[in-house]
C-alpha cells in the first residue's frame, strides 16, 4: 500500500490530464457506465460536524476509490481547519488496497474548480468575456485558476465580489502573484448585471443573485449549494434560465440549486450528454444558463485516478 | 494519521478488553446510543468481487471508524487471497484522520467470533458443554478460540464437522497446538443430535442442520448468513425455536437466518436487550435457542477502539 502526502499529491497533479480525465468521468456517469452507490453520511451533533463517503467506480478503471470526508464547523474556534479527509484506492481487480491519499481536501478543491470550468467551457457564449465570481474562498480561488488555465483563448476580465470586501481584495492580489488581473467590487447587483459569466462559490443559505439583475445570454456555473438548505440563486432565476444543466440530475434535485425551484424534471439535462453530444446545450446567444454543480464521487475517482497513474501506483 | 500493520495490530489485541467493548458495543446498538448507518456496498460482476463499507459511531466515543472490506472471490485462482480491507479511525471531535488500521480482515475475523461467544454465553443453558462446530475455515478456529477463552468454567467438550474432512482433521490439530482438545467427525447428523451448542460459521447457501436432528434445550450461535442468499439453518428449525436473538432485527430479516424463514418480527430479540436485562433469555433448559450472528459495524468499531487505545491513538 502507497501513502501519499499533501505535498507529494500537489506534485502530482497535472492539471490537463485531470480535466481530461473528468469530463470523461462527467460523460461515463451520465451514459450509465460508471457505478455511483448513495454517499454514505454519519452526523455528529454536538460537535456541529459530519462525515461524507463518496464512492464508486467508473467501469473499465483498474481502480476504484472511496473518498472520506468531514466537516466539523467548530474547528476553526479550535485553531483547527474546518475540512479534513482523505481517499482510498482499491484494485477493482482484486480487491487489494493500492493507496491512501492523505490529500487534506486539496483533490476536492482541484476536482471541483476544474468540473466547474468544464461546464462553463461547455455553457457559456463562445466570446462570453466578462467572469464575475462571487465568493473569495478557496474555491474562489480554485476556480479563478482552472478557468484561466482551462479557457485561456477567452482572455477573462475577471471581476471578485465577496460579502467581506477585504477578503475580495486579498484574493485578487493573490491572483496577480499568479499571473491572473482581477478587480475586487463590492457593486454586486452591477456586476452581475454587467457579467457575462458568473461563478458562484459561497456556502450561502439564501439567493444571492437576483433574477432581474441576469441579462439575456448570461451563464451561470453555481457551486455553492452541495447539501440540502444552501441556495445562492433566486429561485425565479431558474426558473427563468432556458438552459438547465445538472451534473447529476437527481442528485441536484435533492439538494442543488435546482430542489430550490418547482422545476418539471424533463426540463434539466445533465452536463455528460452536453459533453457527449447525446443532448443539445445553448442554442443562442440570448439564453440564460445555470449549471448546478452538487459534486460527483465520479469526479474523485477521475482526480484520484490521475495522481496514483503519476505516481505509478496504477 | 498513524499506520498500524497487521503484525502490531495482532499483538495490540488485548481479548479481555475487546470483549467487553463488543459486548457494551451491542448493548449500544439496541439501546439507540449507536448512530450505524446503511452499508455501503458496491458490485463488481466482472470479477466476482464486491466491496463493503461499514461505519458508524458508539455516542459517547471520541473515535469513529469506517471499514473497508472487499471480497473478490475469483482471487484463489491467482494465487490471492479472497478478502481484504482497513479500517480508518477518525476523531468524533474534530472529524481528524487518526490512524489506518491496514488489519487485512484479521478484526473482522476476531470481532465475529468474540460476538459469536457473547451471544453463545448469554443464551446456552449454564451446563452446556457439548459443543459442535460446524465448518473447518477461520472463523471455525476463532471461534473454537474464543468460546474457550471467553467462557474456560464451561470446560468444553469440542466437536468439528466440516463438509471436508481433512479439513476438519487439519483444524483440530491446530487447535491442539493451542491446548484445545477436539474431534473432528463426520457423523453430522448424530452430532448435532448430541450436541448442547451448535456453531454454524460456513458460506453455506443451503440449510446443513435439520430441525429433527436438534434435541430440546439446544443453543445454536449462527455465523454463517451474512449476505443474502446464505443459509445454514432448516427454516423450520427457525420456526419451531422458542428463543429467536439477531445481533440486530432489521439486518436478520433483511439478510440472516432468519431471513429465510417466514418469522413474526415480534419474536425477535435483539442480544443488545438480552445483554442489558432489558429483554428476558432463556427461560429454561427445554428452549432451543438461536442467535442469528449478521455482523455489525458497531463490533467493528469496539474492536477498532480497542486496538487503538492499546496504540496509544485515542
């Protein structure tokens, strides 16, 4: 058995193979040849904590991966991080366990950013230019990188709103020492109305975007809402959006921005068929589009996957 | 994050110590102070293999742990063996990575078999000393082990049957190394005719023991039945027992012995209850007696906790 650290594992990731290997795993989940079993939960009240299992395999993989993680939001009065984890790799062959990524939640944050950048890649308008993140967190930041370095025939004019205006304006310095000019703004109904694109990246439990704010032709990738109660986008927004694009259909019905809208299921198609062309996506520029991204343990085993071929573990 | 290997995890087990957690472990679980979630479980139909996920938390506790364990039977053919697995121990206060307990199935095998004595202590008549042992694998000789080590006063009187009857030769020779005197026999039904307890612990899919065969007063510890489609017991032996013990009610009748026959759930007790005096036992030497032994992640954990305490983890 392999143990691998954080830092080896950052050393590791070559992030063009993982998109590739994502937008795959995207395509093998929506044509039904991967096996995504329920994530298992355990909760732990009294310490406001919980514990996620993700797991699965996408057919054809010499491996498969189970993927631990918790929240406790106590932590952080502790000194602590909020988010710890790690994954298992196990040969779908034999059983035997190959690996442990001890990778600290950083797989997470990459293979999220790097989903997120795949569907706006898929969504938006093709001279879409103008990138309004809202939210300056780590997965702000995750997804300031992946969509520079995953679209960088756009040429984004990228634009950082945050409910805390200094933490929007640490996160654009941090962008400049990597190569990326982002103006933090604290004119978020403005902003959003001026976007062409905006990327939601807050674990907010009540809309943020407001409907009549979106211009025709905007697209939206929102990444917030990954359990039940979280919500960053005006219910009427969807409703309104011509073009719904979940990463799981029943799994963003559940608990993604699309269970907060009365929706009719046959209106949502899932982001694998756009990828495989087995589903049309936009059709003009005056279509606005949501892509409501819960998760996938799919995602994991792509990232997962690409790491241990790296390390020579499969 | 600790890595504990199979060798120091072997030396780390204290029996005593393991006992009485699994035996506090199950009074937990049919008192309501365990949180056990649904099993995780994945399929892999190419290679005859499958994957299960156990994990929960004893409340109270400052560990939690998940088991991965994986069963790939075409395995033997390449010179492998069939299971193989890990713990992972987490802290129930920060949700923190504690130690990887890489035990490739060796707590499982003890667990199940510490279980199997508990059940077999709480349910035989007192002066129970015939005792049948039905299969010749592992589990047969960690059982032999433990009821012998859990209950010495009772100065057992052992019998192995095995389908195999090398096999159950080669076992009580290993158990002699080991002080412990027993018969191999290949008289299965005059056994189980003679016997005071029977342990079932093999893979069986059909009933080996017939309802005629066992004499009233009679305690049999089932093992065997812990995925659908296993079966060791004629179901109307199940029927006609008058003292009818699953480690847990709903996992019994969902995959057990007791699954098979067509049973009143009211009849069932949990050995949690037994255990706690909260549900009568035996009530005299005339009952025959079932505890229908499925396995839980609770005995995972107690042993798990066990280990880890003797390692200094928690």
């Amino acid at each position: 058995m392999r143990i691998l650290q954080r830092e080896e594992i950052v050393s590791l990731c070559d992030f063009d193979e993982m998109a590739s290997a994502i937008e795959r795993s995207y395509v093998a989940v929506s044509s039904g040849s991967a096996t995504i079993p329920p994530v298992g939960y355990i909760q732990f009240p009294e310490q406001n904590g919980d514990c996620h299992i993700k797991f699965g395999h996408l057919h054809g993989d010499d491996v498969f991966v189970i993927k631990i993680a918790t929240g406790f939001y106590n932590n952080p009065k502790l000194g602590l991080p909020t988010s710890n984890g790690m994954m298992v790799a196990l040969s779908a062959k034999t059983g035997e366990v190959l690996a442990v990524l001890q990778d600290e939640g950083y797989l997470t944050d990459v293979r999220t950013a790097i989903g997120a950048a795949i569907a706006t890649k898929a969504l938006a308008r093709p001279n879409a230019k103008k990138l309004l993140i809202i939210g300056a967190g780590i997965q702000a930041r995750e997804q300031a990188l992946a969509h520079n370095r995953f679209l960088p025939e756009r040429d984004f004019k990228t634009t950082i709103w945050a409910r805390n205006k200094d933490k929007a304006a640490e996160l654009a310095q941090q962008l400049a020492k990597r190569g990326i000019a982002a103006n933090p703004s604290d004119a978020l109904e403005e902003e959003c109305r001026a976007a062409d694109i905006i990327l939601t990246t807050t674990p907010s439990v009540e809309p943020i975007v407001q409907s009549d704010w979106i211009a025709p032709g905007t697209h939206i990738t929102a990444s917030g809402a990954d359990a039940p109660g979280k919500c960053e986008l005006d219910p009427a927004l969807v409703q309104r959006a011509q073009l719904l694009v979940a990463d799981k259909v029943d799994q963003c019905l559940d608990h993604g921005e699309f269970s907060n809208a009365a929706l009719d299921k046959t209106r949502i198609i899932e982001l694998g068929e756009v990828l495989a062309g087995s589903a049309g996506g936009r059709q003009n520029d005056e279509q606005v589009s949501i892509a409501d991204m819960t998760g996938l343990a799919s995602q994991d085993i792509a990232a997962a996957t690409t790491v241990l071929k790296a390390a020579g573990v499969s």
